[in-house]
C-alpha cells in the first residue's frame, strides 16, 4: 500500500452554477433499460448504477464493478480498464469508492487503491484521526450522490473493533466540506460534479441538488 500522500486537488466550478453548460451535457443522457423510478430492489439499483457509470464514463477508461470482497481499485493494465470494485454489492459502497475515484487526479489512478494510504479495521486512536482525515472529503461527495439518488447518506467511521473516533466531530467537518462546494469555497472535482449532473437528469429531472437539502441533523 502506498503511503499517504497529500491528494491533488482535480477542480471545477462549485455547485451553485447551473448545469449542464455549453458541452458538459455530452454523453449525459441516460441509457438505462428501466427508469430509475421503477426499481424495486437494491439489487436492480446496483445494476442501473453500473450500466450507467459505465456508460458516461467510459471516456476515462474506467469500470465500475460488483465485488464479491472488501473493496479496491485497479488500474488500467494490459489492454484492460482499470476497475473501481466496491463491496459485496452494495449500492452506497459503490457511491463512496466512486467518490474516492473522482477525487483521484491521474497520477493516482495509475496506482493501486489509488495510492490511498488505508489500515483495517482495528485501527489505534492515531490510525483513526488520519483515516478521518482523508474520509471528509469523499464522505461529503457521497452524500451528494446519495441525496441525488433520494437515499439515505450515513457517515462511517469504519473502525469497529478499533478506537472509533470523536463521531460528531466527524459529521461536522463532512457537512462543513458539503457547504463549501455549494458556497464556492472549495471546488467540486469535475467528474464528481459530471456524475451529479447525469444522476439528477434521470432522477430529478434535471433538477440540480440544492443547499438547503442538505441539514446538519440529518447527519445524527
């Protein structure tokens, strides 16, 4: 596993603009055999999930798979597209390693787990505070994911066989990061911000996600 490293920041206008603009709207339309409105099941979710980041981003490269394990990125390698593979199937696992992917800048994602530094669970007190550290910011992008979707967003602190972490402090910097991708004081990585654009124009017609959905109480 590679070291922790400072993650490059790979930016784009924040969330307050609308959009799509002049050509971000290229390939955003949506391909799925059934509307997002339709499905029944988690199972039939993860499906329409894949088939369509695999469809919109399929300029990267990249693949999003159905892993049967814990989760973990592959890079590109012999004529094959490097994988995101989130957790035994589950739907908000695959937000949240789509969430770290986006905020991968190109050099990461030639790495393995995109050269994330990571301990499993068990982890000391200090292992904690740097997980926490590097689980704000793609904690928050899944949150948008999620309320685009119209699911339920809960924070993880991951570590439950370890020291847990100070849980509300946790909450609060992930809201403190969310607002300041709608107030323009951080910026959106560009691929998180494509994929919302593409989750709301089939599941909120078009409807950008606004501020004011987002409560810090929501997150208890």
């Amino acid at each position: 596993m590679h070291p922790l490293q400072p993650q490059p920041e790979v930016t784009t206008s924040s969330l307050v603009r609308i959009l799509p603009t002049s050509d971000s709207g290229a390939g955003l339309e949506p391909v799925q055999l059934s509307a997002w409105s339709s499905l029944q099941t988690e199972a039939e979710q993860v499906d329409w999930l894949i088939l369509h980041f695999n469809h919109w981003f399929s300029h990267h490269n990249v693949v999003l798979v159905k892993g049967c394990g814990e989760p973990e990125y592959f890079p590109a390698q012999d004529g094959q597209p490097a994988r995101i593979e989130f957790a035994h199937g589950f739907f908000n696992s695959a937000l949240h390693e789509i969430s770290h992917w986006t905020i991968a800048g190109a050099q990461r994602r030639l790495l393995p787990d995109l050269g994330y530094w990571y301990a499993p669970d068990g982890r000391s007190q200090e292992q904690q505070v740097e997980f926490e550290k590097v689980e704000i910011k793609p904690q928050a992008i899944e949150w948008l994911f999620a309320q685009a979707f119209g699911r339920k967003f809960r924070v993880s602190l991951d570590n439950l066989t370890g020291e847990g972490g100070n849980g509300r402090s946790f909450k609060d910097n992930v809201y403190t990061q969310l607002q300041a991708y709608f107030n323009g004081t951080a910026k959106l990585p560009r691929d998180a911000e494509r994929l919302i654009q593409c989750i709301c124009l089939c599941t909120r017609q078009g409807k950008m996600l606004q501020a004011d959905e987002f409560q810090r109480e929501l997150l208890d």
